[in-house]
C-alpha cells in the first residue's frame, strides 16, 4: 500500500516538474492560441512579439559580457562568467533533465520561468484593473503557477544561492508587463489583450446629436421648412 502511494506521489511529482520545467513554453503558447482560437490574432502577435522582446531584454542583463562578445566575435551566448558551456543543476525529481529547459548553454535561465509567468499574469491582469472587471479566475491561475513553479525549482535545488537572481526576474516581469500592458491600452487598445468591448463589464455610451428637418406643404408644394 505504501509503495503504491508512494508511487502516485512521483508521478504527481514528475507532472509538476514537467509543468514547471516548460513553464514558458506553456504560458506563451497557451496565450498565444486563446487569441488565435478567439480570432484576436493582432493581439495575440503583439503579445508574442513583446514577450520575445522582453527575454532579449532580461538576458542580455543577465549576460551582459556575452552579449557584447556575441556581437564582436560572432560567437554563441553561453555562461556568464567563464564563457564555456555551463553546467546545468538536475531535476533530483528524476522525470525531466535540466533546471532550465536545457538551454543551460545559453546562460543561467532556470529563473526564466517566473520571469515569464509574472511579465504574462500583469500584461494581462493591468487592464483588468482600469476597467475594474477582474477576472479572478485567471489572476489566481497565475499566482497559483508562479508558486507551483518556484516550490518546484526550490524542491530541485534549481535556486540554490539566487536569492536576489529571483526577485529581480519577478520583479522585472512585473515591471515590464505592466509598462507595457498600459501603453499597448493607452495608445493601441485594440491590440491589448483585455479592452472594454471585450470584458464583460457593462458600457454606456452617449450618442451622437441627432437633427430634425420639417417641412410644410399645401397642395403638394413646400411652404415652409425648419431644421434642428
């Protein structure tokens, strides 16, 4: 009996890594085909675009001497400190490789992750709160998924020493999500994920001033007319 529990919990286990191993995958793809399926796709692109943007942004100041060598030498990004390939920390769960996707030789990015989970939840979560029509379903998945994926790595010992690599990933995509989740509304909001038109929220609006023209006739002939 024991075994057998024992059992279901590292198959639960294993599903967890798998979830929180592929995090990034999953939550932009995820977003990227519910604008599809929704036939947003302008919004669905434009999140995409801006999410590859901010993961150039994060890495190159996470790497920032590969990248200039990158650009001098032509040479691939790889670990920050020593140039060579990187060693990447194992999953001691045993059902998945790497921390970090096994792109360990482009740098440290077993933190991408929360990035990518916390830019994702304030891209979508800002325009909810102007317009104040939360949806709290979808702001609790992400919470949810953020401390499922940092329970999982910290299980791993994916973090060990990266304290301050942690909270600066989160509060990175914080920041930048929310930045730009507020300029897309405020300049493009056709392009934001959540508007107006497409929540629930009731909206009221006042229509233009209508105008009248009346005329008078007598024996089929116009006598008199007014407008308003």
């Amino acid at each position: 009996m024991n075994t057998q529990i024992k059992e279901e919990v590292q198959k639960i286990n294993g599903v967890l890594e798998k979830l929180s191993l592929y995090s990034p995958l999953i939550v932009v793809t995820g977003v990227f085909m519910s604008a599809v399926f929704s036939s947003n796709l302008s919004k669905g692109l434009t999140y995409l675009m801006i999410t590859i943007m901010a993961v150039l942004l994060r890495h190159t100041a996470m790497n920032p001497y590969n990248f200039v060598k990158s650009l001098t030498e032509g040479t691939v990004l790889t670990g920050p400190q020593t140039g060579g390939r990187k060693k990447t920390r194992n999953m001691t769960g045993g059902a998945v490789g790497d921390c970090d996707m096994g792109i360990g030789k482009y740098g440290d990015d077993s933190t991408l992750g929360l990035f990518i989970l916390s830019f994702t939840m304030l891209y979508i979560c800002t325009p909810m709160f102007i317009i104040n029509s939360i949806n709290w379903y979808i702001l609790v998945l992400f919470i949810f998924y953020i401390v499922a994926d940092y329970y999982v790595k910290m299980y791993n010992e994916c973090y060990a020493g990266k304290a301050v690599t942690i909270f600066a990933n989160v509060l990175a995509g914080v920041t930048i999500g929310t930045i730009t989740s507020l300029l897309i509304y405020t300049y493009q909001n056709d392009w934001s994920m959540i508007n107006v038109t497409s929540s629930g929220k009731q909206v009221c609006s006042v229509t233009a001033e209508q105008t009248f023209k009346c005329g008078v006739y007598k024996n089929g002939e116009l006598i008199a007319s007014t407008g308003k």
